[in-house]
C-alpha cells in the first residue's frame, strides 16, 4: 500500500468518525440539575441589588436551585427585547422574563400564544384581593392573567434640586404657562432649564407622553390608545406644539447623552429640572444626592402614568416547578417588600409596609392610592411595541425639525398601521 | 467520461462537511431571506404566505429608507476617501526606512484589533460635545475650547448640508429638472462625520499595511530607471508608483466599501439613529425594524438589498480577480 492512500484511508476514517459523532442521538439528559434562569434587563445600581436581593430569598427556600441570572443591559430594555424574542422564537425560551405590564405583554406574547396563563397561582394566592383592580384589568386578558406584576413605576415626575431652586426662590411649575416663565428665569442665570437624554430616542417619547397626559387630562389620554381620541385633534397639536417650545430650553446635547446623565446635570445643579421616571429616585440615591425634590409635571397632579415590570410563564420553559415558585416569591409580600425598596419603586401589591421606603416612595404610595392610573407609551403599557416603534421614529424627526404638522400627520398614520385607528 | 478515482473520491468526502455548512447556514439563510421578504410576515408569527414585491415597494417609499441611503453614501465616500489619504500618506512615509517602522507599524494597525463597540462607545465619550452655551464642555470639546478653536456638535448635530433651492445652483439645477438634488435627502448630515472619524481612526492602519505591502512589492530598479531618466520624485510617485498600487487601492475599496455598506456595530454603540436619523444606516434600521417593531418581512427586504449592495460591489470583483488568476 502506498503512503498516499495509507494517508488517504487514514482521512477517510477521519472524516466517517466525525459523521459518525454529529449524528449520534442526543445524551439522554441526566437527571436535571435544578435551575432557573431568569431574563432581565436589570443591570445597574439599585435595580441589579433588587433582583439579586430576590434570588437571595429564592436560594434561602430553595438552596438547592442555581439561579441564572440572563441579563442584557440596556435603558428600557431596548437592546434586552430583541434578544429575547430571538430565543422565543428559536424555541429557546428562558423559565421566566421580565416584560413590561400591559400591551407589550399582551399584543407581543399573549396574543401570539407564547405564555401560559398563570390563573391558578392567583387563586392560590389570594392575589385578586391583594392588588388593585386597574393593574388585575391590565395583566389580564381573554378571561386570565398572564404575569406577575413585582413593582410599580410612576413615569410623570418632575425632579428638581432643591438647593438650587430654594436659593432662587422658584417652586416647581403646576402648568405650561409657569414652567415657561420659570425655565425664562433659569436661562437667565446660566442655568439649562430641562435637562434631558435621549440617546436611543425614548426619553423624548417619554417626554410627550407627560405632556399628552398634562395637555388632554387622563381620560382622553386614554383615549388615544384605543382609538377614541382623534390623533389629529386639536389637543395632540396643542402638546407637539407644548413639546416643541420645550425643547427650546433642553441641553443641546440631549442626543448624545442617557436619561441618567442627564439626571447628573440636575444634581451638580447645571440644569434646573428634568422629567424622567421615578426610577431617577434610585439613581439619586446610590450618588448620594439628597437635596433631590419632585412633584407632578405640569397638568398631570392627580395622575399617575404607570409601568410596571412583570414576570410570566413562557410555554416549554426548561424548569417549569422552579419558575412557579419564582412567580409565588414576585408576587408575595415578602417579596415585593425586599425588592422595591431597593429597586426604587413601589409595590404593585396594596398592603406592603410604607414604613420600609424612602421619603419619595412614601408620596408616590398615596398618590398611588388616589390618582387616575393611565398607562405608560414608552415603556409598553399603553401601546403595542410596533407602535411604539413607530412614534419613536416621529419623535428622531420631531426633536429635530419640530414641524407639529408633519408630526401630527405622523402620529395619526402609526395610529392607522397599528391597526387601533381607522 | 472521466474514471472518478480514489483521490478525487477522497478529496469530495473532505470537502462536503464545509460545503454542507455553507449551503445550509450560509445559503440556505440567505434564500430563506429572501422567501420572507416576499411574504405578509408582519407580528412576532411566522406567516408566509405570498406577498410580492409589496415590502420593498413600501421600503422605497419609507423616508427614513431613503435618509438610511444617503447616509450611507456619505459615510462610504468620506470614509473611503479618508481611508485611503490616510493609508497612503502613512505607508509612503514608513517606506522611507525610518528608524523605528516596526514600532511605528504596529502602532498604527493596533486600533484594527479592536471590536467596533469598543471604539464606538470611546469616541462616543470623546465627541460627546457638552453644552457651550453654560460652558460645560465634555470630551474632545474641552481641549478645542481650551485652544480657542470653533466647537463642534459633532454627532448631535442635526443640520444636513444641500443645495439651497434659492441659490444660484439650486435655481439653475431647478430650471434644467434637476431640482431633487436642492432637498436634504441630496444633503451631506454634517453628523456623520464623527462615524467617519471613529471608523477612520479604526481602519485606515488597516489600509496603511495593505500599501505598505504593495510598496514593498514595487522592485526598486524601476525608480531607479524613473530616476535615471530624470524623473523627479513626485514624478516618480505620479508615473511609477501610484499605477502600479492600483490593485491595491482596489482590494481596499472592496475591503472598506463592504464593510461600510454593512456598518452597525459602529452606529449602534456611537450615536444610534442620531438627531434627525442623521446617523442612522440600513443595518440600524433593519435591526429595529425586525426586532423592535417585528415587522419580520419588511427587515428582510432590508437585509436582502444590503445583500444586493454589497454583491454589486464584490462580485464583479471576485470576477475579474479569478479571471486574472486563470490567465497567470
């Protein structure tokens, strides 16, 4: 034999042994280590020790379950969403998610049957006397619940520096008319009157949400998500127009800068207010700044533009016992208590003790209590994510050009293609 | 009929593994692409019944497509050109037998080492251009405003250069029908010059090695000649060296010019869409396209006339390189 076919026959076996291994049936699974792994976007400071604050109480009663903490950073989870629905959609889903309460929930995994409904374990739990009857309404559909909801964020607050504003003598603005005058005042002195950072575009949506609900009021502003207040009606016109004054006294770098730094300007006093999410009250807290003051934007006292982040139960999830009782600990009081002082946000459940949350929480609790609970455009409660994608794409022009018609034309059109206007 | 011999046997078996890879993850992908963005899949449900040609007629239509393609345009003219300036410039001045090349040559092609996002999120950091109007300034602004020169939005800026309607060019354009080139989408987004600067910064000592080589290729016997004839040394460079790097400048501007039509990375962790979309590009907008406002279909069509762009570039490329290859 010669030694280029002993080579050759040599290669051969090569490559048959490799066939033969790539087409071996799977390795039956050994009987399954018991994980968990949770998906979430909760990467940084306060909202990162919350979730591990959770896993810590789920090892505590279940010391024998890794815990895989899957996470993606990234604000509002832009960048966590599309991975996540690229393994749903591989038929890689993990045990549980978290995915904003409301149309994001529903329209992008309800609706397409990729959840199971979770109505026994509200059974179980007595969850249906526990929490209140908008956030039941909004979890649910078709008859069941669908997620677990851990906490509530508030979306319309304005937060000022105390120092600053008590050193000039200004009180935070109740309408437009005296958030114009006061923002005059600031530019005077040198100060940049709204501090704002939209770098990926959702803070200015985030923006006009609070200014549709402070124009139009609460029950038109619900309206518009289901199609019974007309996008091209005077009051959508009247809060472009609103917005678009106000962007004349945002920080010119607003596009290169994220909501939390935004936020750093308010605390070294080189702006004077920003309109961010209550999420800025953690944010606040780990820089240590304590001179921190809120109250409603203009025109939204006594409403309460809500999200929330919830947890659900994915059809095929790998470790479906172990998600359960991840679910009964969200859901319980326990839970809620040890998760939202930390997170920064307050209890979706009613009768968590006011006593364990800092000054800020304790207002956003009564005002919880009192307020007209309306959904969140951008962060997925009021409107499905392809809407939301669409009015994210108004808003990259709107902040930029600031032509109100184009943008009403705009907006009413993504209401069409959403499919919720005729 | 020629005997299909143990060898060629053997060396089919060897191959097929890859070339069943290729076809079923490259290929098989790429067709699968295609059948999507003819199909109605809009929602996270796989739905592919057939749609025609309806999505790239609606992408046509999107003007954020059509500011997607000027910016494109821009940023691989500017950042081709730059590329090359650059390159060029550095490799002639190394070829001069400078004492340190290796350190200097090292020096150069390190930022190529490193991922995009990496150099996304610095010069994200560095451009960040701060607030002049209360004086805070941040990144490369600081120094610009310490030296007392003109500061710049960088990639905040939403203004888009054109030719204005009412200027003498835009009216003489107008009058010969050529007044679609006095509007923005005709314009230069002055944005995207800071994408320009980081992917520069990144890879043009990617193109300094690549004419380096081809320097180094060029038998210094025929300078000799040029110079003996009388040439000067510019004439040198202009008659003898620039046409025999034309190759070169070639598999740059294939090398270069794909990578910018595809750009994502760099954007993404830059600027993302920008003020305006001044610094969106197709890949960005196919990303949340399919994965944030899961309309699947529509990303397709998307991906599939990126995939045409960048075939117009290649393949008449790979043509004529193996035609040569056949001819040597």
């Amino acid at each position: 034999m010669s030694r280029r076919t002993l080579w050759s026959m040599m290669s051969l076996v090569v490559v048959l042994a490799m066939l033969l291994v790539a087409c071996r049936p799977a390795p039956t699974p050994t009987p399954a280590k018991k994980q968990l792994e949770i998906f979430s976007w909760w990467t940084t400071g306060g909202e990162a020790a919350g979730l591990l604050k959770l896993f810590e109480l789920y090892n505590q009663k279940f010391p024998d379950v890794e815990i895989i903490n899957a996470t993606v950073a990234g604000g509002a989870g832009f960048e966590a969403k599309p991975a996540l629905k690229a393994r749903m959609l591989g038929g890689d889903p993990p045990d549980s998610f978290q995915v904003h309460m409301g149309r994001e929930l529903i329209d992008t995994w309800v609706t397409t049957g990729y959840m199971e409904p979770l109505d026994d374990l509200f059974k179980q739990e007595g969850w249906e006397a526990v929490f209140p009857k908008g956030v039941l309404e909004i979890i649910s559909y078709d008859g069941h619940y669908w997620s677990v909801p851990v906490n509530i964020h508030r979306a319309n607050v304005l937060w000022y520096n105390k120092k600053v504003f008590e050193a000039n003598g200004w009180k935070p603005p109740e309408t437009f008319e005296e958030f114009f005058a006061l923002a005059e005042q600031m530019k005077a002195k040198g100060i940049t009157p709204l501090a704002l950072g939209d770098v990926g575009i959702w803070a200015s949506t985030h923006l006009f949400e609070v200014i549709l609900a402070g124009t139009m009021g609460p029950e038109k502003y619900k309206g518009l998500w289901t199609g019974q207040t007309d996008w091209n009606g005077p009051e959508v016109r009247q809060a472009l127009e609103t917005m678009a004054k106000m962007l004349e006294y945002v920080n010119p770098d607003h596009s290169a800068l994220s909501w939390d730094q935004a936020n750093d300007l308010v605390i070294q006093g080189k702006a004077g207010m920003t309109i961010m999410g209550d999420w800025v009250d953690a944010d606040n807290l780990a820089k240590g700044f304590k001179d921190s003051g809120w109250a409603p934007p203009p025109g939204t006292r006594g409403v309460f533009i809500a999200l929330s982040d919830t947890f659900g139960l994915p059809k095929g999830a790998p470790h479906r016992e172990q998600v359960i009782e991840w679910l009964r600990l969200c859901g319980s009081k326990e839970g809620q208590e040890a998760f939202n002082p930390l997170k920064g946000s307050i209890c979706a459940r009613n009768d968590c003790n006011p006593e364990l949350f800092g000054p800020y929480l304790k207002t956003a609790m009564e005002d919880w209590q009192k307020d007209v609970v309306v959904p969140s455009l951008a962060h997925g409660a009021a409107a499905s994510e392809s809407w939301v994608t669409m009015i994210n794409d108004v808003m990259t022009v709107f902040v930029t050009d600031r032509d109100v018609a184009r943008a009403q034309a705009g907006l009413a059109q993504a209401c069409k293609d959403a499919g919720v206007c005729k | 009929m020629r005997r299909l011999s143990w060898d060629r046997i053997i060396s089919i078996l060897l191959i097929l593994p890859s070339i069943l890879a290729i076809a079923i993850f490259v290929y098989g992908f790429i067709a699968w692409s295609g059948w999507v963005s003819l199909s109605n899949w809009d929602g996270l449900r796989p739905d592919l019944s057939w749609a025609g040609f309806v999505n790239y007629a609606k992408l046509f239509a999107t003007p954020r497509f059509q500011i997607d393609i000027r910016n494109t345009v821009v940023f691989t003219t500017f950042f081709l050109g730059a590329c090359i300036f650059l390159g060029l410039g550095i490799a002639i001045l190394l070829d001069q037998g400078i004492r340190g090349e290796n350190f200097f040559r090292s020096l150069f092609l390190f930022p190529m080492a490193i991922s995009f996002i990496v150099t996304g999120v610095t010069w994200r950091w560095l451009l960040a251009p701060g607030d002049p109007a209360t004086g805070r300034l941040t990144g490369i602004n600081v120094l610009l405003g310490n030296l007392g020169l003109p500061l710049s939005r960088w990639y905040t800026d939403p203004t888009v250069v054109y030719i204005q309607p009412t200027s003498a060019v835009g009216q003489f354009l107008q009058q010969v029908g050529l007044g679609f080139l006095t509007t923005p989408n005709f314009g230069i987004p002055l944005a995207m010059f800071s994408i320009v600067i980081a992917a520069t910064w990144q890879m043009s000592g990617y193109v300094m090695a690549m004419y380096l080589a081809g320097l180094r290729g060029i038998p210094e016997e025929l300078r000799e000649a040029a110079r003996v004839d009388g040439a000067s040394e510019w004439q040198v460079y202009r008659h003898i060296v620039f046409p025999l790097l034309r190759p070169v400048t070639l598999s740059v501007v294939i090398v270069l010019g794909h990578i910018s039509l595809k750009i994502f990375d760099l954007v993404a962790a830059m600027s993302k869409k920008g003020p305006g979309f001044a610094t969106d590009v197709p890949a960005y907008f196919m990303f949340e396209t399919t994965f944030q406002g899961d309309h699947y279909s529509q990303g397709a069509s998307i991906a599939i006339f990126l995939l045409v762009t960048v075939s117009l570039l290649v393949v008449p490329y790979l043509i004529y390189s193996t035609r040569r290859e056949a001819e040597v």
